[in-house]
C-alpha cells in the first residue's frame, strides 16, 4: 500500500516511523510519504489560507496549493478527516486496507475550499472521515488514528493474524475482559471459567461477557447485528 499525506504539519506525523507503522514500511508493506502542503505554494509568503467567502469567523485553506498537490499525488481515494465526515469504522477501516493507494489531507483552519474535494472526486473517490462529534486543531490526529486501523490489517503487519478475530468490533461486538497471571491479585481473583481448560465453556463465556458489554455501554451496536450474527446458544440466553 501507497500512503501520501499532506499537511502543513508534517512533524505531526513523526509517528508514523514508530512501532507496527514503523515495522510495515522497513518490510515494505507500506510505503509512506508525507508532504508540506507549502510546497506548491507559489508566493514568497508560501500562504495556504485566506478569509472566508460569506464572512464569518477563522480562516478557510486556499485550494490553488491543494489543486497542485493532488494533481501531482493522485489519483488513489483521498481521505480527508473532518468533523463533518462519515463516522470512521472498523468496516471502513477494512475497506481502506484493500486500497492500493490512500492520500490524505489534513485541513486545518476552518476547512479546505469545498471546490477541492468536488474537483478531485472528478478523478478519484473522496471520502470524508469523522473519528467523532467533537473538535480538533485539524486532521493529523485523526489520520495517525485511520492508519493505524488500516495498516494493522495489512497481511504481515500482526505477528498473528488470529488477534484481529477476536478484538472488540471485528465482530460488531466490544471484546471480553481479558485477565492474565496471578490468578489471585490483590483478593481479586481471575473468574474461574478462565482457568478450567474448558474451551467451549470459554468460549461461550467470552460470547456472553461481549454481549453484556455491549449491551451496557454501546447498545447503539446491537441492533446493527445480523441477526445471524446471534449464534443459537445466544438466542437462548
Ligand atoms: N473532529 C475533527 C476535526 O475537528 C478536525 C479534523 C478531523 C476531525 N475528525 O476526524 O473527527
């Protein structure tokens, strides 16, 4: 996978070199460039922003150094992160990890011209991504936290790719608590279920402490389940 990212930050993006990032580009899985949206200004300012047309508070980001960028970047799906996106997902995530070209860019400001993502939606998919309802500085943050989800599902990337299975939203539910050595710390004991080498029962247990979960702190999530995501055992619960 091809990544570009655009920003007027690029430092920001010095996380991208560590850990499983990191790993994913010394392998070659991943090949990333950032790029200093500066670089296609043409005035000795090197301006990137200017007034908003209709009036109003801040500053808009210009498109002529955009237009530049993504003519020489692209084409590959344009991902802008912004509070006005669709909500970013595990699904979305997947479908991410099977492009072979992402470009991001990060708006800051108030947001990029809209005539930037209208003209390059002419020539690639763009889609804006929302990690939330609240507001940031601008989309670095948000593209470290896209990349992440999609490049750890890269094949390669896991050491085991066993662990996307069982993690919370690969299977639209929040995951079970996990518990490891000792089996007793601080009068606190691992649930006995955990220790008794009973796979089925473990498993079933697991099944259900997802449930529970979900059904507490995001039901929002369970009517989304197929329903044959409810297995019979869970029916019956
Ligand atoms: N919320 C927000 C923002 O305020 C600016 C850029 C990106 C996002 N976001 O992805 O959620």
């Amino acid at each position: 996978m091809r990544v570009d990212v655009v920003t007027i930050f690029p430092e920001y993006l010095a996380p991208l070199e560590l850990s499983l990032i990191g790993k994913a580009r010394a392998t070659g899985i991943l090949d990333v460039a950032v790029h200093d949206l500066r670089t296609w200004t043409s005035d000795v300012h090197r301006t990137v922003d200017d007034t908003p047309y209709g009036g109003g508070p801040g500053m808009v980001m210009r498109p002529e150094p955009w237009g530049e960028a993504l003519d020489e970047l692209g084409p590959g799906h344009l991902i802008v992160p912004s509070p006005a996106g669709v909500r970013f997902t595990q699904p979305l995530a997947h479908a991410l990890a099977g492009e072979p070209r992402l470009i991001f860019a990060c708006g800051r400001y108030e947001g990029i011209d809209q005539r930037v993502l209208d003209h390059a939606a002419e020539r690639m998919p763009v889609t804006e991504v929302s990690l939330g309802d609240y507001v940031l500085f601008g989309g670095e943050v948000a593209v470290l936290v896209v990349l992440e989800a999609v490049v750890r599902l890269l094949p390669g990337v896991l050491g085991n790719a066993d662990s996307l299975i069982e993690e919370s939203h690969a299977d639209g539910l929040l995951e079970a608590p996990v518990y490891t050595k000792p089996a007793q710390w601080r009068d606190l004991p691992v649930p006995e279920v955990l220790r008794s080498g009973d796979h089925g029962r473990i498993a079933r247990w697991r099944r259900d402490q997802s449930l529970l979960r979900t059904a507490r702190r995001r039901p929002d999530l369970l009517p989304a389940l197929p329903p044959q995501a409810l297995d019979r055992h869970d029916r019956a619960a």
